[in-house]
C-alpha cells in the first residue's frame, strides 16, 4: 500500500511538473516572438544573436532560482531562530548572486555587441521589460475574468 501511495504521489508531482514546464516553454515562445518581432532582426543577426541570448537567459534564470532559494530561507517564520553567523552567510551569498547576475548582464552586452548595434541592444533591454509587463497583464486579466 505504501508503494502505491508513493507511486500516486509521484505521478502527480511529475504531471505538475510537465504542466509548469510547457507553461515556461509558452511563455518563452512568446517571448521570442515578441523580441524577434520587434528588433527587427536579419536573419545573420537572428543566428547569431538567439545562442548568445539563450546562454544569458538561462543563466539569468539559473541565478534568479538561486536567489529566490535564500529569499525562502530569509522568510521562514523561524528566521528569528537563525543565528547571526547563518543570517551573514545568506547575506553574503545573496550579494554574490546580485554580482553574478549583474557580471552577466555586462557579459551578454559585450557579446552582443558584435552582433547588433547599440541602438538594438538598448531596445532589447526595453523589450525585456515591456515584455514581462504584458505577460503581467495577461495573467491579471485572466484572473479577473475566471472570478
């Protein structure tokens, strides 16, 4: 009985699983689209430009996770019990992560440098933000209609 519990158990989260990550893939999908759309980019640019975007994002990603892990253990209700020596770790490996966040922001910008002009790279930074601010929307308007 034990095993099936377990093998219910698992199924379920992996289906979970399945779900948020053909969600991520939508949404990156959109996102793509929105950029390619509205950068205008060649078709050499485009072949040069998305490995090197793919690379930042996922990395960017990477390091968000990283972040929103010790954001968690900061909020734990306990955190009060949390000695001073541990809260200074955190602290310390929060700001570390905020450095290698911005040290790859400052990378991709170099790199794209080669590859689209600077006007593009400064619409790009634009688009980022317009973008998630639309997807923001969608969603808060999807909430808003299934109430």
């Amino acid at each position: 009985m034990k095993n099936y519990i377990t093998l219910v158990v698992l199924l379920i989260f992996s289906v979970a699983i399945a779900q948020n990550d053909k969600k991520l893939d939508r949404i990156k999908a959109l996102r793509v689209a929105y950029i390619s759309n509205k950068l205008e980019l060649t078709k050499e640019e485009a072949e040069k430009f998305w490995p090197v975007f793919n690379t930042f994002d996922d990395k960017q990603f990477d390091l968000r996770i990283q972040k929103r892990i010790l954001t968690f253990k900061l909020q734990k209700q306990n955190s009060d019990l949390n000695s001073e020596k541990e809260m200074s770790a955190i602290l310390d490996e929060s700001e570390k992560i905020e450095d290698e966040m911005q040290s790859n922001r400052k990378t991709f910008v170099k790199n794209l440098k080669g590859i689209i002009s600077p006007q593009k790279i400064i619409l790009l930074k634009r688009l980022e933000i317009e973008f998630k601010q639309e997807l923001i929307n969608k969603i808060k308007d999807k909430k808003a209609m299934r109430r």
